[in-house]
C-alpha cells in the first residue's frame, strides 16, 4: 500500500473534467434521486407539508444533519424519506422522476444507470405492486429514449418487512426480467432482519438470471458484508465500505471481483465517517476491491455522481489514470450488455488520452 507524508494522499491538480469520465451509476435510490425543485413542486400540488428539517435542506442546498449511526438517527432519515415519498401520487409524477433523473446522470457523465426502487412502496397510490413496476418500467423505457442514457431497474426488497415479502418481490422481479429489471436488493437499515432471513427471496432472484446486490457494510461492520456473501451470494454490495476494517475480507472481495458500490458523500452525511477523507476509498481500491461510486439519495445528500468522483481526487488524490480505473470498475459490475460495455469502455480510454485543462 502507498503511504504519502503526513498520513494523507496530495491533492492532484484538477485536470480532465470528470463530469466528461464515462461512467455507470450502481447505487441510486428511487425517491432519493429526485431534484429538491421538483419535490417542492409535487408537495405544493399535492397540499403535502414536508418536514421543517427536509424544507430547509431543500432551499439551502445544504443536506439535513442526520447522522444514521443510532437508531433514532436512522429513523429521522427514513422520516424525510418518507415524506418525499408521499409527493410521488401518479404515473406522470413518476415519469417525470425518472427523466429527470436519466437527464442528471448525463449530465454527469453515466452511460448506464440501475435505479433502484421498492415498487411496494409507490402500490398504495398506483393501483397495486404489478401496475407500480410496469409504470416506473415503462417510464425507463421513455426516459431512456429521450435521453440516450442506458438504464435498467433494480428491485429492492426491505429489511424492515417479513421475508415473505421480499419472496413475492423476487418472483415478480424475475417476471419482469425481460422488460428491464436486472438486478434484486435489499435495503434499508441493515442492522435490523439478518441476511439469512433473505435467503430464499435471493435463491428465486438468481435462478431468475438477476444479480444480487444487497446493502451491506454501511451502518453495520464487516460481518454484515460477509453474511451478504455467505447467505446471499452477492454480486455486489451496496455501500461495503466496512469491509476495509477487515483485510482478510478485502481479499475475498478481491479475488471474487464483487463489486462496491461505495457512497462518499453519502457515509459522511450519514455519520458513517465524519470527514471525506475519513472514507476508506484509497484503502479498498489499493487492496484490488473492484469500486462502482453512487450517489446514494443526493435529494437528502446534496450531490450527485460526478461530485463523487471528485471526492475521490480531492480528498484521497486519486489521479486522472485512477479516476478512469474507477469508472471501468463500475462498467465491469454493471449488468450493461456487451455493447454498451465496449462503448463505455472505449470512452473511457478516450477521456484519459485527452488532452488535461
């Protein structure tokens, strides 16, 4: 492992610009992507009055101080959350997020983009769980159209609710494998329900043909990533940033080439670690942990994927060479097709051979 004067990487001259950087985007949360302007927009149409702390978030451009890392903390994120939820009532509301947020991801370079999304929790409003995913399907299917972004859908079950549940998502995951679900997850609050739990919903998923990519080493420490891969057989991990507290379980991670789906800004405003630099990026990537950046929910974080990579230069100097490895890391643990692939990839290895600002 490199080690730099002073403990800490230099900071690398700002040169290409990373919003130009050929990406895939692996860790973006429904709701969570949507733009602070159009959340104020829906909760005035629809009479919803949002949470203080999530009003004031929205009209600062500053994220709320949440602070995850305790149960009351975590719950008071999951209240915001909820209550942007609430704003999204029909499929033209729906339509709209999902545009928006294909239009952000270009703008910041993606190519790909797997939104993930709970369609349980749009039903209520949308006619039932199957009408909830064909339309936030079907808005894929325009969004990607009007937009040129490649973009797929990753169904995520909840670990606050009975396995049970998360068996009927994978099934009607699998059924809609065809029109553009790709992968199965399971979110929420991992220190509550215990992978194993969820073995059976990910055994459907896989022989289904979907990858498995659950949250893991994010509020709980390495033996959560570990029970992702022993009990889920996981593809890749949502966030997994724990895992570089254990370099044994780095290795595995390694040699079995299972994608990170790493946050930055996200862990810092969640408290998972106080400062960017505190994110144990370097520590994962020198150790051969294959690394897809995501944004998380910047509607609560206040930044979007591009801002992740520059975290990454700036507070761990991660050079333009390694920028671009970073990028191709997240291609490779994309479920893109192979044309898609090559195409990222090559743009990829044109961005690097540009010339620097």
């Amino acid at each position: 492992m490199l080690s730099f004067p002073g403990g800490h990487p230099p900071n690398p001259p700002r040169v290409r610009d990373v919003s130009e950087l050929p990406k895939a985007h692996l860790h973006l949360h429904f709701t969570g992507s949507m733009r602070p302007a159009t959340l104020l927009e829906l909760a005035d149409k629809y009479g919803v009055r949002l949470p203080e702390a999530l009003t004031d978030a929205l009209t600062s451009g500053e994220p709320p101080r949440l602070r995850a890392t305790d149960e009351r903390g975590w719950f008071r994120f999951q209240r915001l959350y909820d209550a942007a939820r609430s704003c999204l009532r029909e499929p033209e509301d729906i339509q709209r997020l999902v545009r928006e947020a294909a239009e952000e991801d270009v703008r910041d370079g993606s190519g790909w983009l797997e939104i993930q999304v709970d369609p349980t929790s749009y039903a209520p409003r949308l006619g039932g769980l199957i009408p909830a995913l064909e339309i936030i399907l079907d808005a894929v299917d325009t969004a990607m159209r009007d937009t040129g972004i490649g973009m797929r859908v990753l169904v995520a079950a909840n670990r606050m609710k009975h396995p049970l549940d998360a068996r009927t998502l994978a099934r009607l995951a699998v059924r809609y494998a065809d029109r553009g679900v790709v992968g199965f997850g399971l979110s929420n609050d991992e220190r509550r329900g215990m992978a194993r739990d969820f073995d059976r919903a990910f055994a459907i998923a896989r022989d289904g043909g979907l990858l498995s990519a659950p949250h893991g080493g994010e509020l709980a420490g390495p033996a959560s990533v570990r029970d992702c891969l022993d009990d889920l057989e996981a593809h890749r991990i949502g966030h997994g940033v724990r895992a570089a507290d254990d370099p044994r379980l780095m290795q595995r991670l390694a040699d079995r080439q299972v994608t990170c789906e790493v946050c930055p800004a996200s862990n810092v405003a969640l408290g998972v670690y106080d400062k960017p630099e505190d994110v144990p990026l370097r520590t994962l990537f020198e150790a051969g942990v294959p690394l897809a950046l995501g944004a998380d929910d910047p509607l609560l974080f206040g930044s979007r994927l591009a801002a992740q990579y520059e975290i990454a230069r700036v507070h761990h100097g991660f050079t333009d060479a390694e920028l671009a490895e970073v990028a191709r890391q997240s291609v490779r643990g994309s479920a893109a097709p192979e044309d898609v692939t090559e195409k990222l990839l090559a743009g990829i290895d044109n961005w690097l051979a540009g010339p620097a600002a």
